[in-house]
C-alpha cells in the first residue's frame, strides 16, 4: 500500500530544501472529493497532495508546458520539475525521453505503485452508485475501493469500476521514478489486448458502421491532443503545415500549406484526422487512455490506439514505452518482419 | 445499361526497381489496364502514411505502393522501413473497415515487368466489384 | 503566376499512336500556371530541343515539363537544353508517358486521360521545384589503406606510384600479411618470400608512403573526399633507426612465448625480430609480456643494446591524419582451432593446420624446411590432408566455400611428395575447385606425376593410437569404410574475417554480410566499394580469395579510390533532404534511419550532410512533424501530386 504520508514527506522535503523547481501531484477538489492537477511550490503545499482511485489525470502531459515555458525565459530556473506518476504515466515518460523531448536531469519523478488495482472509470463509478454522489474515494480494504457518498461509505471490488486501460495494464508500477512508493507486485492481465478484440472480429462493414457512427460525433474539439502527452508538436501536421520561407519564395507561395485535413468537422475530415493521430501514435502512444477521458463525446479512442499497440506487438515484437534507449517503432525494424501482406 | 466501374488508383512508385520494372513492362508492350496513375518516388521508404490516407481522402479507390525486394534497395533498407510503416497503415486501414483489398504493397524489381502488369491487373480485378470507395473520401 | 511550359512528344508513333497528343496538349494549357503547351514529333531531336530552348527564351518560362519517354533515357538532355536555355536544371521535369502508358495501353480514349493526369501531376510537381546547383566539396587527395598484407600493400603502391599519398596501417610489427608466412605458392611454386619482400621494401621505401606499422585505427569521422582518421600507434620501444638487429637483446631475454609467425611452432622471447625479413626491420618489444614494463625491472635487454635503442618510457599515441578514400584490406584468420576439435587440433601435436604446414615447408621454417612431425621429429610416412575443416558445413560451421583450400591442399601434398619421397599423401575432399588459370592441371598434376591419393569423403573423427593418428572416414565413391593409420594429419581450415575486422568494421559503419566478411556495394557491378562512399574493399576481407585475386582487386579498388583523389572538387546530386528547423523537436527518428549516416542533431535541431544523403527520402516519411523533407520532392509537392493524380 502506497503511505500518502510518505509522498508528502519526500515532496515537503524536496521543496524545503530547493532541489525541485516545483512539484506536479494530485489534490482532491472541495467541490466534488475528485483529485485535480496540484502544483506545488511551497514546503507546506505537500500537506494538499492525494492519492486515490480518481488520479486518472496524466501528468506528464504538464511537462510538455513546462518546456514551452521554460524555452521562453531568458533565464529560466534549471532545476527539475517533480513529478507524480503511476504506471501508465512513466511510460510516457519513457517515450518523451526516447523522442529527447524531455531531458531525465530535467525532472524529479516521484512513482506511486497502483498494485493491484488502478483507478476508477466516473462513468462506471456513477452507474455502479445508481446516482448517488460520490464525495470519496479511497483505495482498499485489499483489491476494493471504498467509496463515500452522503449516505456512508460502502466497498467496491475495484474490479467493476476499474477504467478500461487499468484492466489491459502492463505496468501497475512505473518504471522511471526516483522514488517508488508501494509494491512492486506484478499483475498479470491475461489479454492486454482483449478489448479490441470484439470489433477485430467484425467484416469490414461493421467495422465501418461502428466508426462512421464514431466519428460523425466528432466536434474537433482537440481535447484528445491537448490532454495526450504525446501530441507535443508545435505545429499538427494534420492541421497544416507551414513551411519555413526563404527570399526567393514567392508572395503567393508564403500562403501555401500543406492542407492535408479539412478543420471543418465532415465526417470524411474527422475520419482523416484520428487515422492521423492514430498513425503518430502507434509505437508511442502507451494507452494511458486520456485520450478517451477527455472526450466529450466518447469516441472509443483507445480502440485505434490498442489496435496499433496491439500490432506493435505481435507484428514486430515491441513493446512501448519500458526502454528510453530503443529506437523507435517505426525507426527501426527487424529482417524476420512479417511481410505476408506484400506481393 | 450501365458503364462497367474503372476504380481511380494511385501507384506510388519506388525509382530504382518498381518504376524501372514498369518502364520494362513498357518496353516489352505488356498490356495492363489503364486505371493506374503512377507517382515515381525515390524509395519506398519515403511514403509517408499521410500520402496514403491522402490519396484516399482524396478519392482514390486503391492505393499500391512498390518498393524493391528486401535485400535490392538502392538504399540499402528503405524498402524495410517502409515494409513496417506501411504494416501498420494496413492494419490501422482495415480496423476501421476498409476493405483489405484497396490498400496494396509489392516488391516489384526492374526486371519484373511481368509481376508489375500482373500486380496491376490483380489489383483493378479486385477492386471492380468492391465498387467506388466512398469511407474515406472527402464528402463536400 | 507559375509560367510552365508543357512539351509533349509524339515519339513517331510510339506515344501518339495510342495517346491524342493534340487533345492532351489543348487540355494541358487550360491549366493553371500553364503558359504553353505544345506537342512535338520528336522532342529529343536538335529541332524538338530548339523548340524548347526557344519557348523557354521567349516565353520566359520558369518550369518545363517535358512528357516522353521514361526519365531514364532522356532526364539529362531535356535538363541540359533548359539550361542551355537559362533555365534551371532542376525546373526541367519528365512525365513519364510512354514506357507506363502509351506502350502499355492500346485504347486512345483510356490512354489519352491517363497521360494528361500524369502531365498534370508532373506539373504541379515541377511548379514547385527549386533552383538547384550540384553540391560540391574539396577533395583531400590522399589515401588511407588499412592493412599490411599482399592486397594493402598492393593498393598502396598502386596508389603512391599514381602519384597520390598513401597512409599504410598495419595493427602487427611488420608488413606481409598471411602471405609472408608461405612457403611455395600455386600453381607454380614460386617462393611466396622471394616475391613479396621487393614488394615490402618497395612500399616502405617509396616517398609517397607513409608507413605506420604496429597501429590500428580508432575512429574515422566525415565523409567522402573528406575523412578524419585517428590511428593509434603503439609503441614497439625499439628506435628502428637505431635497431641493428645484432639479436643480443633477444638472447638476454629470459621470457619465452610462442612464436605467432611459425602458429606456435617455435617460440620467441619477449623482445624479437618478428620475422627475418621483417618492415620495418626492427626488433619490437612486446608489452603484454615484457617484466621491465612492470615495476619489476629486469632491463637486461636494455643493458645489452649496444646503439641504445631501446627505451622503455615509450607511450601510445594518436596520430590523426585527413584523407579523401579509405581502402580496407584486413584479411583473413583461419577458422578457430577449438572449433575443430573432432579432428584434434590443439590436442594431438601432429595435427596441424594449413598455415603451420606452410611454415614448416618454407625454407626459413622452424624446421628448415624439412617436414618432420612435432612430437618426434620424425619425417612423417603417411600424411592425410582434409579438405572443407570447417568450410561448407552449414550446420556445425561456416556455410561458405573457403575457395583457396583445394588448390593449397593440392600444393601442400605435393611439397611433401618433394621432400618425402616415399611417403603417400592422402587427400580427402568433398569437390576439387580449380577453377582458375592453370589450376586444374596443377592439381592433375599432384595426382598424376607425385601420386597425390585423392579420396571422396568426409573425416569423421581423428585419434592417437600410439605414435598413429588413426583416420576414420568414408569414401562415398566407393562406399567404403577408410582407416588410415597417419603420422601426420594437415587440416585445410576455413577462411574467417580477420581478429577485429568486425570492430574495425563498426568503426569505419561498414556492412557485413552474413559470415562477418566486409559487404560489397553491390555484388556484382560493384564488387570493390563498400556501401559507404569513398571506402573501398580489396583482398580476403570481402570473401575469401587467392594470391592473385586479392591483388587485381587490391589494384581495382586503388584505382576506384583515384577517381575520386583524381578530384579537385567532388560533385553530388543537390535532391538530397533539407531540414525545416522551425518545425523540428529533436526527436532522433529521422536520425536512426537514415542508411548513409546523413543526419544529426545539432542543439536539439536535424541537420543533415548534404554530401552524405542520397535523397531517399526515408527521413521523410519517418518524421511526423514535416521537419524534414527531400529537396524537389517535398511532402508539399507530393500532395499536390496526388491531388492532380486523382483529378482536381
């Protein structure tokens, strides 16, 4: 079991004794109990830090700005950013180190453990208490989370309201941190991959039926790049793309850009965007699912980007996400690749 | 009566062997439906999945890209970095229904003439029933 | 406004037999962009390019695309009649619409649309291409050749006698390689010491080449015409030009190990000549088992040296040298002993390998050329060679054909044949190779004038039976059971990569192929270039080879590495990938693909070399951010391209 007293011990002390610039963790919102993004910058600050099954929030995704920022100051402060992340977290941590978006003397990584369980999906959490609010929710007794709501607490195999990603999890403890708080207890999923299963099995025009219906909800909203950690380009290309302008270049050619994708929201456009996304992704997206979170229309992002993890695997053998060092998916590839598909 | 469907498709063609390969199908007047615009490129390699998507976007009924046989890349590897880009595209592709059929890969070499016609043939053949892609093309 | 200018080529009949040229042209100058579009018989012809040349001048075009036959054939004339014209080369494109339509298709109203879609694409195309020069870069024109035997020595005297400067490495003390260690060579029995050592002395007399012996390369940086090499000379602390070789150190000397040039047959002290013959003719001390380069002293052989050339402060330094080619001839090692343990080498003393039995018939041999067996010094009555130790057997040893072996084979049984009389030398084999010239007769020869027994069959297992070697094999033409009770048993190991070829390889980011050896460019239009440009093969390091194959490849791979120090300048195609900084992040991807070694990052930001890239492309399609692009292929261009593919 994770001792929050312990986490907030490390982080008072950090702070106290300047070694971190400030410290990214989770606080639980008076509004509603659910945890929110905390940054933290002073000593006394650590008294704010949670720990419970609704830190879903990736905040790895924070150290992206953090860069933005920083790039921008004439003399920025260059000691590391603290950072709190379970499982899923390092991992896309470990692909930010991989792709030198982040350097590791950058940023004091502070790893909780979710052992055996992981955190809860709202969606599921709000239909397993027929209604009734939530104004807590809390790890334990052993594989269950004990929810609060105004008519007392009551226990919840954890099972029932995990989120999705937390069922098909393949590190329920980081594997980059500094710190490491609680087990190190392997769990083993027996289909990291079973819920894109379902809709493999289905002929094409299924497939299509379901996405068709998927996309046509599409807002273009971009909450699914703002939230993804990933997503760090300055420019995406499946916006447009401008191209740098030298002296020759003609007026008429500095208004040119590549228009791969339309931003009004067609069905054909949404479609070309998430393939886009989806393609980016793969080899590099580590299913924290925040993706999906965000979506406020539910899309089933996690459905392409399984998929493409999915394939990572058993095409080539890789997996994402545990090795800063290794080239990328798609910067690398082995003789034995399969290539059945090409005449 | 209606006109037989002749699907639109985009061959994406390495220089150095499928694109010589066809240019031999040419000199040895091999005949091979017309529906094929090529594009020559340098290496397989230098697909990008957005010109795939792209090309489908933009109404394209099938997409071929050629490459060299492993081990013949005037670049040494291209061909096999491109062999796993383009895995993925497929898979990404076909998972959300397209039909396995529209999107191809092939090693064609400069002496195979021969294969590129019958890649090309097999390719119009099987896509004239599946009738105009419509999934992916831009709807304005 | 883009002022292209469309010309299309009737090619006879070849293209407007099947294309409506007219049509195709009236539909191509409603093109945006378009300034003119005009159809030719024969564009390639003097009037065809004039017709050009003149648009271009009157029109003031600032694009041409020309749409004939396949860019193979005729890209450079239409490029050098634009630009004859003032245009840019590079804004001169080829559509492609013979070879991959008019000759493929055989119904005008299908193949006239495909044609103008092709123009089309092309036109969007060349409406984009940039002004483009040819890169290029000075010329260093000097040469590095590494190692020291027959191939290295043979390049680097082709190349200083061409005039250039040649820097010869050699890791051992002394130049001569493998051959050096021979006795006679085939098919004509010459004496391998008496040919190679004017060749030695030549090279190390020669102005023009700079000898580093006893050195081994650490690092090589940049690029064709351009390279920066680190060499590391260890020290031999012996000044050879104070060295008279009077041997009295070695006397002293109170260390004995086994002598590498005889394969263990004799020994030498710690302090040696390497060979009689050695260059440089020095002694040379050997650290690794020398007591006075430890804080114990023994320094006898420094108390000895009369001229005072010894000195024991001596350090390892790095020379670092500029040159323009690189040329590897590492060499071969014999295949490992251990691995060869069914038929006892390194067990029974009277087993022995082919290069040992070499140094035992070689006239300054540990045994003056006298073939007697190691355990009693008794001349040997049967001796058995076995062909293929190690060779052709893909599933316990090395797949290849170690080539040499049947023609050595068939020398060394006739050497003995020579020096013993009466003996009988058995052969085993799998295949007789002699293919080459004169070869097969020599080997007609062993069998016919020295009674060589050949016999069909593999060894399966060497023993000592008493002061015997018992041989069991099969004759698989006879299908019979063969026993041999041998005094002597000579294996005709397999050829490796030399000790260190594979990390000198990864140093110099050579390939090699599967067995380890050093990969040809290209197996056979390029035998004698590496992948990497400016570095060239030569001698067993690319597969195994004879004496006379490894010089014509030696002299093949000299004369490769002149047509580029012949250079003052090097000239490269300017289509090669260009960094769009603003766009980068640094994430590497690009950088891990890249086949040439093209790419780096700079402060976080791709840079590429433009004279390493060959403009693949690989990058491109690798990057996700459009951060890098091939110049005149651009994503942009291959968009448009689409877009004009498909028809709007």
């Amino acid at each position: 079991m994770v001792k929050l007293e312990d986490l907030k011990e490390e982080a008072r002390r950090l702070l106290k004794e300047g070694k971190v610039k400030y410290i990214i963790a989770y606080e639980r919102n008076p509004l509603d109990g659910r945890a929110v993004p905390a940054f933290l910058r002073k000593p006394e600050d650590a008294d704010r830090i949670a720990w419970d099954p609704t830190c879903v929030h990736n905040l790895v995704r924070f150290l992206v700005d953090e860069k933005r920022r920083k790039a921008k100051e004439k003399n920025p402060d260059t000691r590391p950013v603290g950072v709190v992340v379970k499982g899923c977290d390092s991992r896309a941590l470990v692909i930010l180190l991989q792709e030198k978006f982040i350097e590791r003397k950058d940023v004091h990584i502070l790893g909780l453990s979710c052992e055996k369980t992981g955190v809860a999906d709202e969606r599921k959490l709000a239909k397993r208490l027929k209604g009734k609010k939530a104004v807590r929710v809390e790890f334990g007794p052993e594989d269950n989370f004990t929810v609060t709501t105004q008519d007392g607490a009551v226990t919840v195999p954890a099972a029932e309201v995990l989120a999705g990603r937390c069922l098909e999890c393949i590190a329920n403890f980081p594997v980059v941190s500094d710190l490491l708080l609680g087990e190190k207890t392997k769990r083993t999923v027996a289909n990291a991959f079973a819920s894109v299963e379902p809709l493999e099995s289905l002929p094409p025009e299924e497939k299509w039926k379901f996405w068709q219906e998927q996309f046509r909800k599409c807002i273009r909203c971009y909450a699914c790049r703002s939230v993804c950690p990933m997503c760090y380009c300055d420019e995406c290309v499946a916006d447009t793309i401008n191209f740098a302008v030298t002296a020759d270049t003609p007026a008429e050619e500095k208004a040119q850009k590549i228009k791969w994708v339309e931003k009004s929201p067609l069905d054909s456009e949404n479609i070309f965007y998430h393939l886009v996304r989806a393609i980016h992704l793969a080899g590099r997206c580590i299913d924290c699912g925040e993706c999906e979170r965000a979506c406020p229309v539910n899309i089933p992002l996690r459905q392409l980007n399984k998929k493409m993890e999915k394939e990572a695997k058993v095409l080539f053998g890789y997996e994402v996400g545990f090795d800063p060092d290794k080239p990328a998916l798609i910067s690398c590839f082995r003789d034995e690749d399969p290539q059945d598909f090409i005449r | 009566m209606t006109e037989e469907f002749e699907p639109k498709i985009i061959a994406f063609l390495c220089k150095w062997c499928s694109s010589a390969g066809s240019d031999l199908a040419g000199v040895s007047r091999m005949e091979y439906p017309p529906n094929v615009v090529p594009i020559q490129v340098m290496c397989s390699g230098s697909i990008s999945p957005l010109y795939i998507f792209s090309a489908f976007n933009r109404g394209a009924d099938g997409v071929l890209v050629s490459g060299c046989h492993p081990g013949d890349c005037h670049y040494i590897k291209g061909n096999l970095y491109a062999r796993r880009r383009l895995a993925l595209v497929k898979k990404l592709l076909e998972h959300l229904g397209l039909e396995p059929q529209r999107f191809r890969m092939s090693w064609v070499s400069a002496a195979e003439g021969q294969k590129y016609t019958q890649v090309i043939k097999d390719l119009v053949r099987d896509l004239k029933p599946l009738g105009p892609q419509t999934k992916l093309r831009r709807n304005v | 406004m883009k002022k292209t200018g469309v010309f299309i080529c009737h090619c006879g009949i070849n293209i407007a037999g099947t294309v409506d040229v007219k049509k195709v042209a009236r539909e191509l100058s409603q093109q945006p962009g378009v300034a003119l579009a005009e159809d030719y018989v024969y564009m390639c012809s003097d009037p065809g390019q004039n017709l050009i040349a003149q648009a271009i001048k009157d029109k003031g075009l600032d694009s041409v695309v020309v749409a004939c036959c396949s860019p193979t054939l005729h890209e450079t004339t239409f490029r050098n009649a634009s630009q004859r014209a003032g245009l840019n080369a590079f804004r001169c494109e080829i559509a492609n619409i013979r070879e991959q339509c008019s000759w493929v298709h055989k119904d005008m109203s299908k193949a006239t649309p495909k044609a103008a879609q092709i123009i089309k694409s092309t036109v969007k195309r060349v409406q984009k291409n940039e002004e483009l020069e040819p890169i290029s870069v000075p010329v260093t024109r000097r040469a590095m050749v590494i190692g020291g035997g027959i191939a290295g020595i043979q390049a680097s005297l082709d190349l200083a006698n061409s005039g250039y400067e040649v820097i010869l490495v050699e890791k051992s003390p002394s130049l001569g390689g493998h051959m050096i260690q021979l006795s006679e060579t085939f098919p004509t029995l010459d004496c391998s010491q008496c040919i190679l050592t004017p060749k030695m002395v030549e090279a190390s007399k020669h102005p023009k080449i700079k000898l580093m012996t006893y050195s081994e390369v650490q690092d090589v940086t940049g690029y064709v015409g351009n390279f920066k090499v680190k060499i590391l000379k260890k020290p031999t602390y012996v000044d050879p030009a104070k060295c008279n070789l009077c041997d009295e150190c070695s006397k002293v000397c109170p260390i004995v190990v086994p002598n590498e040039f005889d394969l263990g047959l004799t020994g030498r002290r710690a302090i040696y000549l390497p060979f009689p013959q050695a260059i440089p003719a020095s002694y040379c001390l050997d650290d690794k088992n020398c007591p006075s380069l430890f804080p114990v002293a023994c320094g006898k052989c420094y108390h000895v040296c009369k001229p005072k050339a010894i000195n024991y402060d001596l350090k390892p330094e790095i020379i670092e040298e500029e040159v323009g080619a690189i040329i590897v001839a590492t060499g071969y090692d014999l295949y490992d002993k251990e691995k060869m343990a069914e038929y006892g080498l390194g067990r029974y003393p009277d087993v022995l390998d082919g290069l040992q039995f070499e140094r035992m018939c070689s006239a300054s041999g540990p045994t003056q050329g006298k073939i007697l067996r190691p355990s009693d010094q008794q001349e040997p009555q049967e001796v058995v060679f076995i062909q293929c130790s190690g060779s052709r057997d893909p599933e316990l040893h090395c797949a290849y054909c170690s080539k040499i072996c049947c023609m050595y084979t068939a020398k060394q049984a006739m050497l003995y044949k020579h020096h013993v009389h009466d003996g009988q030398a058995y052969i085993f084999y799998i295949d007789i190779r002699s293919g080459g010239k004169n070869y097969e007769e020599f080997v007609q020869r062993a069998v016919e004038e020295d009674g060589v027994l050949y016999l069909r069959g593999k060894v399966s297992k060497v023993f000592q039976e008493g002061d015997k070697l018992k041989v069991w094999g099969a004759d698989t033409l006879s299908g019979k059971k063969i026993e041999i009770d041998a005094d002597m048993v000579v294996l005709a190991m397999a050829m490796r990569p030399a000790q260190g070829a594979q990390e000198l390889a990864k140093k110099l980011k050579l390939a090699l192929d599967k067995d380890g050896f050093l990969a040809e460019a290209h197996p056979k239009l390029r035998p004698v270039e590496s992948v990497t440009a400016g570095m060239f093969l030569a001698g067993a390091a690319q597969a195994p080879k004879d004496i006379p194959e490894a010089v014509a490849q030696a002299s093949g791979a000299a004369c490769k590495a002149i047509t580029i120090l012949s250079q003052d300048r090097l000239y490269h195609s300017p289509t090669v990938a260009k960094a769009v900084k603003n766009l980068c992040t640094g994430c590497g991807m690009c950088v891990a693909v890249c086949p040439y070694d093209a790419i780096a990052l700079k402060d976080g930001k791709v840079e590429v070399n433009e004279v390493l890239c060959e403009g693949c492309g690989t990058c491109q399609a690798t990057c996700l951010r459009a951060a890098i692009q091939v110049k005149n292929l651009t994503q942009h261009q291959l968009h448009e391209m689409i877009l004009a593919s498909l028809g709007g």
